[in-house]
C-alpha cells in the first residue's frame, strides 16, 4: 500500500485518479526513493503488458507525467500551459486508449536501426513507412505485426 502521506499533490491526485479507475494496478505502483535513500514525493507505476514482456511505465517525476511503452514516451503537464487537473485527464485518456487497443505503438526502423516511435489511433498506424521496417505493437497484441 502506497504512503499517500509521502507523496506531493500532482502524485496524489493522480493516484487517487487512477488507482479509482484502474485499482489492481496500485499493486503495480511505488513511491520514488530519492538519492538519499528516503522516500520522495513521486508517483511510479509499471504495469506488465498481458501479451509480451513490455511494460506499460507511468511516472509524476518532476512535476510531470510521463507514461512510456515500449519504444515510445510521452510527457504530460504545465509546461504544455496546462493544468494538473488537465494533465491528470490527458494522461488518463492515452492510458485508457492503449489498455482498450484504440491506440498502438507504431516504430519505425531504417537500416536496422530506431528511426521513430510514435502513437498511433489503429486505423492510422497500418501504412508502413517507405524504405523502412515498421513494427506495430498494442496493449493485448491484437494488433502487433511488421510491416
């Protein structure tokens, strides 16, 4: 069980958020250890993905959220000219789109090498892109391919 105490307001408010929407992942959760080997204030969730060894990494470390799978990562928060409410919302929906399929992680490769990630509605993602690899992956492996 999470020390809710411990953590700042961004991680708490996401916590509650998310533990309230998806609460067998708090299982998942930890709160950061700073340098100094005492508890931080911030939020980090790792949810192994049903299908394959991915994980689905969520983070409130430095006022923002992070959420990361596979080979791509976004960041989320006040720096965009938002507010938390408004970063707690936006990071909700993406992770809700992976977990039900409407999003996949399409990545790109030229030459055997990472060339591109991004995340893409599954409708958008089934064009490979032109003299590269394209690798598709998604959170139950429905929709996971090379093209």
């Amino acid at each position: 069980m999470l020390d809710w105490n411990s953590l700042n307001e961004l991680s708490r408010k996401f916590a509650d958020r998310v533990f309230r929407e998806l609460g067998e992942w708090e299982q998942y959760a930890e709160v950061l250890p700073d340098e100094g080997g005492t508890q931080s204030s911030e939020l980090e969730i790792t949810v192994p993905q049903p299908c394959s060894e991915r994980v689905l990494h969520i983070s409130t470390r430095e006022g923002e959220i992070t959420i990361s799978y596979g080979m791509w990562h976004a960041h989320i928060g006040s720096f965009l000219g938002i507010s938390d409410a408004e970063a707690i919302e936006d990071a909700l929906a993406t992770i809700h789109r992976i977990i039900a399929e409407q999003n996949v992680v399409k990545v790109v490769y030229r030459d055997g090498k990472w060339a591109a990630s991004s995340l893409e509605e599954v409708s958008n993602a089934v064009a490979p892109e032109a003299g590269a690899t394209t690798t598709l992956y998604s959170w139950c492996g429905t929709y996971d391919r090379t093209l």
